[in-house]
C-alpha cells in the first residue's frame, strides 16, 4: 500500500480532482484537513505561483512532517488579456462576486469575445515535500483555446478547448488525464514516485 500523498489545500473540489488522477495510478490521497484540524494559509502573492505552491506545502509540512505534502497553484492564461486571470483568476472571479460555474465560464466568455485570438490554456504548479525534506516541483499547462462556448462540464474545463478539439470537459477522467494541466502534473509525480 502505497503512502498517501496529502493535499495543502482548503479547497474541497481541487482535492477531489487530484484525487480523481492519482486514484488512475492507485496513489492513495487525501486532504490534510482528515489529519489536522484546518488552517488559514498565509497570504498568496500576486504573481508567482511557484512561491505560493511552496509556501502552501512547507505550512503543512511543518504540521505534518512525516507525510508527502502536495500543493498545487493552478490558474487561466488567456495571452490576448493580459490584464485578466494568472496568477490571480480565483481572486479575480471572487471580485466581480461570480460563484457560479457558469457565471465564471460566462465572464471568461465575455471577455475572450472581445480579442480575435482565443488561444489560452490552464497552468497547474505542482510542489512535493517528502518526509526526508527532500522536494520535487512540476509546471504543467492544458488546453489550447477558449470555447465559443461552454461544453461538458467540470466548470472551466467545459471552456477549455484542447488539441483534440474537445473540451477538456467533454473528457472522460481516463482521457482528460493525458489533456489537463493536472493530469499532466500528476502523472510527471507518479513517474518520480515510480523511480524510487
């Protein structure tokens, strides 16, 4: 039986994707709110998502020094609107107060509907911590253009067009693996778990 890896996260829903992936590999997961009692992170910075994955792991990790820690940063890249998303597209939707899948694919809609060139994909930074203190880092992107509209679901996946032609949210979990920005992530972990 493999050790689980735990997820430095409050966020129910990201748990549960990263989950979805590595359950494809047999990697146990779970959410470090199931061995300590939940924390509020330190602040995010704005614009380096390597840093915050990094601050996100080590705070668990000094909870839980014996466990594998994962943090994961992900976000929207729409090169076209500079001004939109990154590193701070969770922060963004939060402002114009979109809680709504199809609020937020709505927004998005919107505003790539206002540049020729739709291209943009999802980023997810990845961040390990072993229990030796040893750490491992992946970057991975999925998608290759924004939707003309929303397809399948999974909120942001179902606007997120890959080289297939198919939305990532039109993917089966087996297919969307090879596609997403975390399936990508993970299955760079599982190969460097492999090795070991």
């Amino acid at each position: 039986m493999r050790q689980p890896i735990v997820i430095a996260s409050n966020n129910s829903h990201k748990t549960a994707e990263i989950a979805e992936f590595f359950a494809l590999f047999d990697q146990p997961v779970v959410n470090y709110r199931q061995l300590h009692a939940q924390i509020t992170f330190p602040k995010e910075t704005t614009d380096n998502m390597a840093e915050n994955v990094k601050m996100k792991a080590s705070t668990i990790h000094a909870l839980l020094p014996n466990e594998i820690v994962l943090a994961d940063d992900s976000a929207l890249f729409i090169p076209a609107l500079p001004e939109h998303f990154g590193v701070t597209t969770m922060r963004e939707f939060k402002a114009h107060a979109l809680k709504t899948d199809a609020e937020i694919n709505q927004y998005v809609l919107d505003l790539a509907d206002t540049v020729s060139d739709r291209s943009g994909y999802l980023q997810s930074d990845f961040y390990v911590i072993f229990p030796d203190g040893q750490t491992m880092t992946t970057q991975a992107t999925g998608g290759v253009r924004i939707a003309q509209a929303p397809r399948g679901a999974n909120g942001l996946d179902a606007i997120v067009e890959t080289e297939t032609g198919a939305t990532l949210g039109e993917m089966s979990v087996t297919q969307r693996v090879d596609y997403a920005a975390r399936g990508r992530a993970v299955q760079t972990i599982m190969k460097a778990l492999n090795k070991d």
